[in-house]
C-alpha cells in the first residue's frame, strides 16, 4: 500500500485508542492502515469486564472480537483508520 501525503514522516507521536464499547470488529482498520498497527481478536477479559451492560451486550453479539493496536508505536498519524471506522471507535491520541 502507498503512503499518505498525511503520514507524519516521524511514527510514535500520535497513537490511536480504539473504544471497544463501539467496535464491532469490522476490521476497516486493519485493511486501511499502512502501517499494519492494528489487529482483530478476541476481547481481552479485562476489557471485556470493564465495559458497561449495553457495551458487553454489543461485544457478545458481535463474537467478542475487537480491535487491538498491538504496533501503535509505528503509528503516522495518517488518520485514515479515524475516518473508516463506521462504528467511530478509534481516535488518535498524544503517545505517552
Ligand atoms: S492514523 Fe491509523 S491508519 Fe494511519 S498510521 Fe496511524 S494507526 Fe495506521
């Protein structure tokens, strides 16, 4: 895939933070991003805990899978995961 005119040319400076309350593990991320940050897999029971009644309903519902950032570091910033989330689950945030 070819970069973004968007892409900071240094990674790390913003990372994106996905709500698992709204993912739905649609997996637009994983496909839009250049840098391959993303991953959809199983909740983790943590996060799965920490989610509200409606949220746990909703991640039941849709196989308990979501998306995680397990390489957020080689983040660009490009913001294209942002806009082709449909559940608007992901922002990007200031690393550290
Ligand atoms: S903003 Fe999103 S799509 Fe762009 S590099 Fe960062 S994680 Fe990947």
């Amino acid at each position: 895939m070819s970069t973004p005119e968007s892409c900071d040319p240094e990674p790390g400076k913003l990372i994106p933070v996905v709500d698992h309350a709204r993912c739905e593990a649609k997996r637009d991320c994983v496909e839009v991003c250049p840098y391959d940050v993303f991953e959809v897999r199983r909740i983790d029971d943590a996060d799965f805990a920490a989610l509200s009644w409606l949220g746990k309903l909703r991640s039941v519902v849709h196989g308990r899978r979501t998306a995680y950032t397990p390489r957020a570091a080689d983040c660009h910033a490009c913001g294209l995961c942002v806009t082709s989330c449909p559940e608007r689950a992901i922002k990007l945030k200031r690393a550290g």
